[in-house]
C-alpha cells in the first residue's frame, strides 16, 4: 500500500496507508480514504476519510467532513468505487 504524508494540527508529519483517493467533481471536493495501521477487531482495521488539501508538495492536510451534504455525497461516491 502506498504511504503518504500527512500533517496533524500540532504541526507533525504522520505517514500513513493511502486507501484510495478520489474527487466529487460537482462539488470540487477531493477526499481520502487513510488507514493508520490501527486494527478494531480481528481482520477489520480502523480508516479514515476526510477532504484534504496538499500544504507542500507530497504533504496533505486533512480538513473534517461537517457539512451532511457532503458527508452524503462521500458515502455516495465510496459505494460506487465498492460497485466498481
């Protein structure tokens, strides 16, 4: 799995698991889905999906999903890439 890296609010740099990325064109959002290594119970690990935004060159910053708008049209769009 490919590693990325992110910056946390206390200004650290975290590498984490890159699950997949993709963008809602209609609302030209792009969002990440990021696993940590953390795992919540036997075969399933814990992820992560926010919006981000590139601070540097190959450094992302996460920004959290608030509106339901949006979180909706993410759920949306996570079932069509599980659809293919």
């Amino acid at each position: 799995m490919k590693k990325i890296s992110i910056k946390n609010l206390d200004g650290t740099i975290e590498q984490v698991d890159l699950v997949n990325a993709f963008r809602i064109e209609d609302i030209n959002k792009r969002f990440v889905i990021l696993s940590k290594g953390e795992i919540v119970s036997e075969g399933m690990s814990k992820i992560y999906i926010s919006e981000f935004t590139e601070e540097t060159p190959g450094v992302y910053s996460l920004i959290g999903i608030t509106d339901d708008m949006v979180w909706n049209r993410v759920k949306q769009a996570m079932k069509e890439i599980v659809e293919g």
